[in-house]
C-alpha cells in the first residue's frame, strides 16, 4: 500500500482536502444561514417603519380633519360671542336711558 513517502503524501494531501472541503462547506452554510436571519430582520424593519409611517399619515390626516372642524367651530363660537355681546350691548344702553 504504502510504497514510498510520496504515497504517505498524497494520502496526507487528500485527507487536508478533504477536511477543507467540509470546512468551506461549513463556512457556506453559516454564511447562507447569517444572510437568512439578515433578510428576516430586514423584512421585520420594513414592515415596522411602513406601519410606523402609516399611523404618522393617519395622524396626520385626523389632525387635518380636525384643525378645519375646529376652525369652523372657532368661527361659530366667535359669532355667537358676538351676537350674545351684541344683545347684551343693547340691553345695557336700553337700561341707560330710561
């Protein structure tokens, strides 16, 4: 079997390739496994900041709905205060002269 040092060799060579192998293909494996977890933790950002995005445009959108009801109840209020200040006007220059 073992003739000469150089068969010694190449039995050694092939046993390092060998063990090589299996390291790279362990080495590939982890890689593939890390680049796996990666695209899960990027697909879970995306999906947090679109869902955070999405409630700052609904807030937005309420507020907005709610800054014009606002002003138009602003606008009421004020010609209410007016018509009640307008009346109450009256009512004491009324008293004045008699």
């Amino acid at each position: 079997m073992l003739e000469t040092s150089q068969d010694l060799l190449y039995i050694v060579i092939a046993f390092c390739a060998l063990w090589l192998t299996i390291f790279i293909c362990w080495v590939i494996y982890y890689f593939a496994m890390i680049l796996k977890r990666v695209y899960g933790v990027m697909e879970t950002f995306t999906k947090t900041f679109e869902a955070v995005r999405d409630f700052f445009e609904k807030a937005k959108e309420k507020l907005e709905k709610t800054s014009s009801s606002l002003t138009l109840l602003l606008n009421l209020g004020k010609k209410i205060y007016d018509t009640v200040a307008e009346k109450q006007a009256a009512k004491t220059a009324k008293k004045k002269t008699k």
